[in-house]
C-alpha cells in the first residue's frame, strides 16, 4: 500500500503528540494514594540541601537553621496518643486527631507497636508538651527522622 506523504506526516505528529503525552503524564499525575500497607516506614535518609529544595523540610526562620524538625501525619483514625515515655505503659499527655501534622524532633526504638518499633520525640518547640507517639500510626512527610542522641 502506498501512502500520501501528508498520511506519513499526520501518522508521525500523531506518535510524536502520543511519545510527548507519555512523557509528561507523571508529570500531571495526582499524588498516589496513601499506602495500604500503613506500618511503613520510610527509611531514605535526609539528602544534603534537603531543606532549601523541599519545602515542607524548610526551617521557620533564620534562627531556626540548627534546630531541625522532620514532620509527619498522623494516620490513626481515632487520635493518636501522646505519652510521657516511648511505651503504651506511660502517662498519655494528649490525644492528637486523624491527620495532624506532627513535628517530630527524633526517633528511638521501644515497645513494638504492631510490627514497628520506633517511637517519635515530638519537637516542644510546635507541641505544647515534650512527648512520645509511636512511629506506627505516624506517615513521613519527607525523609525519617533521625535517630535520637542518648
């Protein structure tokens, strides 16, 4: 079968048109849904300049540039609670809601909380209290928090 060259040419800008469709599609893409696997944890580490490329990873201020904070929301649909201590035997100082944010100073490993370990420091400095939830029912929102100094 022979073709027109205006055929050849339609045929071509129309795979061209679908290659650049294809292309660009992750980049109009709708953020994924939350995982249904709710118990984990991301484990990539801060990357360096992360808090000037990322902005919910930027500090407040200027004075703010040795105090970092990681964030993270909370993914219990019945309030999470805060403790004194990084265990569910401790005093609960409050109850945050379904989707709070949390701003979370550092990380430790306790009791096991339904296959994960880790509990979150929460930073005082966004929390009216210097407490303790576990890291279970807490999503990251950017890279994990680091592990706390002793």
């Amino acid at each position: 079968m022979v073709k027109s060259k205006l055929s050849k040419l339609a045929l071509v800008a129309a795979g061209g048109a679908v290659a650049l469709a294809t292309a660009a599609g992750p980049a109009f893409a709708e953020p994924p849904a939350p995982s249904a696997d709710l118990g984990r944890q991301s484990v990539e580490a801060p990357r360096a300049g992360a808090e000037t490329r990322n902005p919910e990873m930027a500090p407040e201020s200027m004075d703010d540039r040795h105090h970092h904070t990681y964030k993270g929301r909370v993914i219990a649909r019945t309030g999470l609670n805060v403790r004194s201590k990084p265990t569910t035997h401790s005093r609960v100082l409050a109850t945050l809601p379904y989707g709070k944010i949390v701003h979370i100073e550092c990380k430790v490993n306790s009791q096991n909380i339904d296959g994960n370990p880790r509990w979150y420091k929460l930073d005082r400095k966004y929390h009216h209290h210097n407490g303790w939830v576990s890291a279970r029912y807490v999503e990251n929102i950017g890279p994990a928090p680091k592990y706390c100094h002793r």
